[in-house]
C-alpha cells in the first residue's frame, strides 16, 4: 500500500506542477503557441475551465477560478491518500 500512497502523491504533485505552469504561461501571451504550453493546456484547461465556469473573471481579468481548483485537487488529493492507507 505504500507503494500505491507514493504514486498518488507524485500524480497530484505533477499534475499541480502542471496547472502552475499553465497559470504562469497565461501571463507571456507570446507562450501560447510554444508545443510545450500547448500540451500542459490540454491536459490542464479541462480542469481549469470546470473551476472558470464556477467563478467568473473579476472585472474581465482577474481569474481567481485556479485558487479554487488549487483547492479542490488537493481535497481530493488528500481523500485518496485517506482511503488508500
């Protein structure tokens, strides 16, 4: 079981690496079309856009939606890491 606890823990931490570096390549609009940000938004607006959908952008600008999803993954994170020990 382990074993199982460790690699749930290295899938959340990735996968909050990842919505770190999406959040942060939304700042350099000149990114957006690098193959790498490409890929990390595929795997992460899905996400992202659950949580935008939510909590609109203040003002048409300030999206505060990834707080909560931040918020939601380590929830559920930490529900699993419960039922798997």
């Amino acid at each position: 079981m382990a074993y199982l606890h460790s690699i749930v823990q290295t899938l959340f931490s990735v996968y909050t690496i990842l919505l770190f570096l999406r959040i942060a390549s939304s700042w350099v609009p000149q990114w957006q079309g690098h193959q790498i940000v490409r890929f990390i938004a595929f795997y992460t607006d899905p996400y992202l856009n659950f949580f935008r959908g939510l909590i609109p952008p203040l003002g048409g600008v300030l999206d505060l939606s990834p707080i909560l999803a931040f918020f939601a993954l380590r929830l559920i994170e930490t529900i699993l890491l419960g039922i798997v020990r």
